[in-house]
C-alpha cells in the first residue's frame, strides 16, 4: 500500500469537493496537452518503424547469415495514427525460426488514449459546472425563502391576529406555501 501512495501520489488528506473537481480539470488537462503532442508526432509520410534493425536469417545449410532488417512498414500508404505494428516475434529455432512482424489497421493507441482524456476532461468540466450551478441554485431558493418567510412574518404581525388565530397560522401557512410550490 506504501508503494500505491507513492506511485499514484495518494495522500491522506481532507479536501473540498471543489477543490477536488478543480484539481482533476487542472492534471486532466495536462494529460491532454501532452497527449496531444504525443499524437503530432504521428505525422503523415514518416516511415512506421517496426521496433526492430536487425535480425538473422538461416540458409538452406543451417548456418546464420546476418542481415539488416527493414524498419519500414511494408505498407507504403501507411499512416501511423491508423496503421502499424500489432505484434513482433523472434524465433531462434526449428524450421520457423526468424522474425515475424505483424502490421494491421486499427487506432493508434496514443490517439485511443488522447480521447479517453478528452471526454475525461469533458466530463470533469461538466461536473464543476453543474456543481457551481446547483450551489447557486441552492442559495437562490434559500435567500427567496429567507425574504418570503420575512414577508409572511410582517404580514401576520400588522394583521393583529387573535391567539386563535395565532395557532392556525403553523398549519395554514406551510400547507398554502406546499400547494404554491407543487404548481411549479
């Protein structure tokens, strides 16, 4: 667990959700800056390197014959954000001994990773937004039922009720305000 807290950078501390929300868009951010420089670098017309330079041969003797690999992708129309390497084998032995090297389409893993970040980024965002907007919404109504209790209360007073009267007003009044507030 010592090692996570490290790793992950997990502390043992209060924080505002706020804050919290605040933070995450700040890092969420990053990763995207970042990975987005990650995805510019796939760039159309570089060759797809296949991760290897070398490798060796067996001729018909059995003897190894050493020769230089060719890195690039056998697809000349290639381009690394939707083509490259899925797989890489070397063999030593038996009669398939060599290297495999297997190219197909598909997303390339930086890009996957740079969007998940973005929707990330986007959801995060939306959060804080929603909160800020359910706190204010939240002050709203208690500030208008702070004027409206105010109001009532200067009412009831300049009436000059009855102690009858005065009784009725904790069911009366609580029971018109619900019925106001169900026709919102």
């Amino acid at each position: 667990m010592s090692k996570a807290v490290v790793t992950l950078g997990i502390k043992d501390r209060d924080i505002d959700p706020a804050k919290a929300l605040l933070e995450e868009i700040s890092w969420t951010y990053a990763h995207v800056q970042w990975l987005r420089g990650k995805v510019q670098e796939l760039t159309e017309g570089q060759p797809l390197v296949r991760g290897t330079k070398e490798r060796y041969e067996f001729t018909d003797d059995g003897d190894t014959k050493f020769t230089e690999a060719n890195n690039e992708s056998a697809n000349p129309s290639a381009h690394a954000l939707v083509w490259g390497q899925t797989e890489y084998r070397d063999k030593s032995g038996g009669d398939d001994a060599g290297q495999t090297v297997v190219e197909q389409a598909g997303i390339n893993t930086w890009y996957v990773l740079y969007m998940k970040e973005r929707e990330h980024l986007a959801k995060v965002s939306a959060l804080a937004l929603r909160a800020g907007i359910e706190e204010r919404k939240i002050k709203l109504a208690e500030s208008q039922g702070e004027l409206v209790a105010a109001v009532l209360q200067r009412i009831l007073n300049a009436l000059n009720l009855t102690p009858d009267q005065w009784e009725q007003v904790p069911v009366i009044v609580p029971r018109e305000l619900r019925a106001l507030a169900s026709l919102e």
